[in-house]
C-alpha cells in the first residue's frame, strides 16, 4: 500500500454493524434494520392523551393527541422524556422525532400497538442524536377510553395511563487506521477488534485482536476523497468532525495539539486525553480522538514534550507533565469556547498518575484513569515481580527472595543509575543460580539483571528521565473533589489493579466521589486475551463495556446501565462492604506481598 492512500485512510472512521446494547426478540415486521445497532433501552411511563372528535363519517372517536411520558434507565433514573411529535428528548439536550412505519398488535389485547418508528429529525448533541430507528415494544395500558364516552360536543380530552420499553437504534462507529507493518487496524465501539491485511487482488481480509487467526470479516474501500466503506458486507461511510490543529504554551515548551467536536453549534462535553509512558505521538497514534467524536464527545489530544510535533525533552516528571496538562486543557477550552460542555481529564497508565494532578490546578468535571495506579511506581515493580512470581507458581519463600532482587535494582533504578550496585551486585550473586531467579520480571527490574556495574551506568544514561520513583499519589487523591471514574483490569499484569482497587475503595467508603470499574479477564490496555500455544498472552479485543462507560461518564457524570462484565463499585457500594471488603482486601494485599 502506498504512502498517499495510508495516510488518507488514517483515522478513517465509518459505520458498520455492531452490538452495544441486545436486541429485543421482535416480530419480523418492526425489527430494526440490519447493520444498526441497539445503543439504548429505556423504559417508558406516562400516559397516550386523547381528544374526543369525530371520525371521517361522521361518528364519535377518540384520536391520539400525543404521548407524555418519563423515559427511564435500568436504575429508575429519569433520563428523559416522550412527547408529541412523536419526540424523544435525553438530558443530554439530544433529541430525535420520528415517524411510524410498521406496527404490529400488542400480545396484550387491552394495550397499544408495538411499533418500528424511523428518525425524520433531530436536535441538539447527545445519544438521540444519531438515532436512525425505534422500536415500543412490551406496552401495557394506554388505549383510548370507550367511544360511548366520547361526546363531540364537549371536545374533551382523556389520559389513558401506560407504560412501553423503547429501543433505540443507530448506525454503529468503526475507526480504521494503520496498524503494525502494513496493516490496518479496526476497532468498534463495542470492544471488538481485528488487523486487516491486503490481499494480492486488492481485498482486505480481518484476522482476530492480535492472535493472526482469520475471523472471517472482509472489508473494501472505495477512493479515499469518497469515504466509502463496505464492512463485513454492511455499507458505511466516513464521518466528518470539526477538527482544529493548535500550538500552544506548556511549562516552558511550545505543545502541538488537536480538538475534535461532533458537528454542530450546540455544547458538548469534551475530554483532554493524558498520555502514558509511550514516545509515539498521541496525535497520529490515539483512536479514542475519533471513537469518541463519534459518540457525542469531544476530544483534546496533544503530543506531550518531546514527541511528535511537540518541543522539549521527554520526560516522566509527573509534575512537569501535569503543568502541561493543564495547558492542553487552558487550550481546549479556548478553542471549543461557546461549545464547551462538562470536561474533563482521561489518563492511561501513567496518565493515571498525571491526571489527577493535574485536576487539583484546574477546576475540572470529571477524571478518568484508565490501567492506572494509586501506588508509587517502586511498589508498582514490586506487585509486578510478586504478582508474576505467584502466577507461575513459585512458593511464598522465593518470592521474598524475588523481592529483594527487585529492591535492589529499585534502588538502583532509582537513584539514576548512580548508586545501589554494591548491593544489587551481592543479592545478583546470592541468587543467580537459583531455579526461580529466570522468571523475575517486573516494570522494569528485568532490565537491569544481565548487565555490570559498568554496563549499568551506561546503558541508564538513556533511562534518566525525571521519573518519581517514590511518588505518593494517595494525598492527591483524598484532597481531588472531583468525580473519578477509576477503570482497572483485574488481571493487569503491567500494572497489578489488588492494592489500587483496594484503596479506590478505601476512599470511596470515605465518601469521596470516586467510583470503581473492575473487570475480570481483562489486562494492560483493557484487553481481554487468550494463551497461545506457548502459555503467553495474547489480547483477542477490548473489555466489553470499557468505551461506553467513559463515554457516558464524560457526558453524564455517571454511569447508566451494565457494561459487560464490568464489576462497579459507587461510594454508596463501598461503604456498604467497607467492615467485610477491608479484612479480605488487607489478606489479599499481605498474599501479595509475601
């Protein structure tokens, strides 16, 4: 593939078929198109208003004036409401109006019609707003009174009470972009993801996350000025945003950054995404500044110092990075100006460390930290070592031995590689022959374990980057007033989610506005994965659930529904479980420590 077209396609986003929420088994004739998927169900209760007339020859009848009625969530959490249009309105300020166009008898004989409704017009920014289909379904109640109590004359109206699950449908968002080698990398809103690689006669065949094995999905593009898709047999096209390239001012740096806003003119709410450790540029190489846009979020993504188009030196100095947060979000601000909504930080792994920070120097909505930590990161290395260790089945009394290996090299790391080999040397020594001292890994202390003192002093010259080892994050985060949304992998082996779900917890039992997300199966990245052959890891897609939660915490404050297999602690949840979670958290954490 040439350089032209692969840089025309990055950051391609088209609509393709999906799943987010299940769809409703239906009668044939109101199920929703194929290729739309079912992006919320909400349960409906109010009354169908009648107004008493006359029928075209002449008789009595009662006609439908309009519906008004509550919209509600799975929580009984008012999120809007239906009126005559017939519209629906989200508290998003999103609405949708539509027009029936099948409807089949209620299998309750007393209660209204089930019907599929299409989209003829929206308004506003939000999850209505790119609604293409709605089904009401499961109905009770809301037929028209008796004709014998209609009177013309009298022109009155009645409110026949009922209630109605309805579901939502939309075109669903697929972002395309290169990948590793010459390949294309998809990902869908609903976690599901694959590499494609071209074929000989143009074709672009899928293969599964990252295992290589075929899943069966093809994909064409048409001429890249025309934006077209054909995904797995379902036509899509690109979706265009408002896109403003920026420089601006950092702690002492120029930064080069982006804002992308859903088309309009209305307010939206709109995330800064705070880079990792990575050196790539996060302007060239992170999807969520598409995924997102395309949901009804705003996104601000900058390159941090020293990558990309951004001056100055790399750096993991939290402090110096979270200076330069709050200018990227100074920056947004400015630029979004009349159209900033709620905003926000969201941080991967590091960013974890940087974000929070950066809420206590600028007032702030919302944080997310995504595979982050609330532990320093020498006690990240150390839960790795422990954590692996365990895993692979070593006893107790190795793993002490492990970390005191990783001590070592911790000082030593952390001294910028200046001091501490005297020691590590000894431990290296007293422990190189033995079987378990292979499999000692960490963050980082299995840099460290080939090479001498010489070598050491060297080769971590490249190393010295500002990082603070010791860095306590647990007093920022009992003084950040601010919602957290705090998203971990329960198997997260780069950075071991047990103590940092332990004190998330902690504090949200405090009553801190901190709500915990955990799930199971999933790793570094959010990944869920499968083991190869040769007993590794290797991720198969994204932890379902996982893009809807930061979404609609960005854009509510809170969260909804399920997502996935998602296990969500709230600060009224932890404080329900402190008496019983402390004990086994504070078990688990000695195990992990041994």
């Amino acid at each position: 593939m040439r350089a032209a077209p692969l840089a025309i396609l990055l950051g391609l986003t088209a609509l393709a078929h999906a799943q987010a929420v299940d769809r409703p088994e239906v009668p044939e004739p109101i199920k929703a198109p194929p290729g739309e998927q079912a992006v919320l169900r909400a349960r409906a209760s109010g009354a169908q208003v009648y107004v008493c007339g006359r029928a075209p020859d002449g008789k009595p009848q009662w006609t439908l004036k309009a519906p008004q009625a509550e919209l509600w969530d799975e929580k009984r959490v008012v999120i809007g409401r239906h009126y005559a249009g017939p519209s629906w309105r989200h508290n998003d300020g999103s609405e949708v109006t539509g027009k029936a166009v099948a409807r089949v008898e209620s299998p309750d004989a007393d209660s209204i019609p089930w019907l599929l409704v299409v989209a003829t017009g929206h308004a506003g920014q939000g999850v209505f707003a790119r609604v293409t289909s709605i089904q009401r379904i499961h109905t009770k109640g809301g037929q028209p009174p008796p004709v014998k109590t209609c009177d013309p004359a009298k022109g009155k109206e009645a409110r026949s009470p009922y209630t109605a699950d309805y579901y939502f449908y939309a075109a669903s968002v697929v972002d395309i972009a290169p990948g590793d080698d010459d390949t294309l990398r998809w990902r869908r809103f609903d976690g599901t993801t694959g590499a494609l690689h071209r074929g000989q006669d143009g074709a672009w065949t899928s293969t599964l996350g990252w295992t290589g094995r075929a899943d069966g999905q093809t994909v064409s593009f048409s001429a890249c000025p025309t934006g077209e898709i054909r995904f797995d047999g379902t036509p899509g096209h690109r979706i265009a945003f408002d896109a403003t390239e920026t420089t601006f001012p950092g702690r002492g740096v120029s930064l080069t950054g982006r804002l992308l806003l859903p088309r309009g003119s209305g307010p939206v709410p709109i995330v800064v995404l705070v880079h990792g450790a990575e050196h790539s540029s996060a302007r060239d190489s992170y999807w969520l500044q598409r995924l997102l846009p395309a949901e009804g979020v705003g996104v601000f993504v900058y390159d941090k110092r020293g990558t990309g188009a951004s001056g100055g030196k790399y750096t993991q100095d939290f402090e110096v990075l979270a200076d330069d947060a709050v200018a990227a979000m100074r920056e947004a601000r400015r630029i979004a100006g009349p159209r900033t909504g709620r905003i926000g930080y969201q941080g991967g792994s590091q960013g974890g460390w940087v974000a929070p920070l950066a809420a206590t120097r600028m007032p702030v909505d919302f944080v997310i930290v995504s595979f982050g930590l609330a532990v320093s990161v020498i006690e990240e290395d150390q839960e790795e070592v422990a954590l692996e260790m365990s895993l692979k089945g070593h006893r107790p009394a190795e793993i002490k031995k492990a970390l005191e290996v990783a001590d070592a090299a911790e000082a030593v790391i952390a001294s910028d590689f200046t001091r501490g080999f005297k020691r590590f040397d000894a431990v290296r020594a007293r422990y190189r022959g033995e079987p378990w001292y292979k499999d000692v890994h960490g963050n980082y202390t299995w840099l460290l374990l080939p090479y001498s003192e010489a070598e050491l002093r060297e080769k971590g010259k490249a190393y010295v980057w500002g990082t603070p080892f010791r860095y306590d994050p647990m007093p920022t985060l009992r003084a950040l007033n601010v919602a957290q949304l705090w998203i971990l992998g329960e198997d997260d082996l780069d950075a071991p989610s047990a103590e940092t779900s332990r004190r998330i917890q902690a504090l949200a039992a405090q009553g801190r506005p901190v709500t915990l997300a955990l799930f199971p199966h999933a790793e570094h990245g959010m990944t869920e994965y499968e083991f190869n052959p040769a007993g590794e890891r290797i991720s198969t897609r994204y932890a379902a659930g996982y893009f809807a939660m930061m979404r609609d915490f960005i854009r509510d404050g809170r969260l909804q529904s399920v997502y996935g297999a998602g296990v969500i602690t709230g600060p009224a949840q932890a404080a329900r479980t402190t008496s019983v979670g402390t004990a086994a958290a504070a078990a688990e954490r000695v195990s992990g420590d041994r």
